[in-house]
C-alpha cells in the first residue's frame, strides 16, 4: 500500500529502509523521500517505520 504518493513511497519500500538500517523518520526521509515534501503521510510513515523496527528486533533477537 502505498504511504506517501507524493513520492511514491510503498510500505514494503519502508520496510527494506529498515532492513537497510533506517532506524529514525530522518533515515526514512533520505533513503524514501517519504515526508519530504508535504508531510501528510508522516504519521502513517511512523507507524509502518516502528512496526518495522518492532518487527526486526523481535525477529534479530531470536
């Protein structure tokens, strides 16, 4: 689905950012360009950033 249609950004593309080690919205930003131009799918792109993030610690720490 996407998350930013600004840039086109998908939620899979902000999961490899995590897999990628975009741990911060900042990281996000530079490796997607998510949230870099009007910002309306900044909360959504928090949600899918920490989700992933939640979800590949859980999986490293196994």
């Amino acid at each position: 689905m996407y998350v930013c249609l600004c840039r086109n950004v998908t939620e899979q593309q902000i999961r490899q950012a995590v897999n990628q080690g975009a741990c911060t919205m900042r990281d996000l930003c530079t490796q997607t360009g998510a949230c870099s131009r009007c910002g309306k799918c900044g909360p959504h792109a928090r949600e899918v950033l920490q989700t992933s993030l939640e979800a590949s610690s859980s999986t490293h720490s196994r």
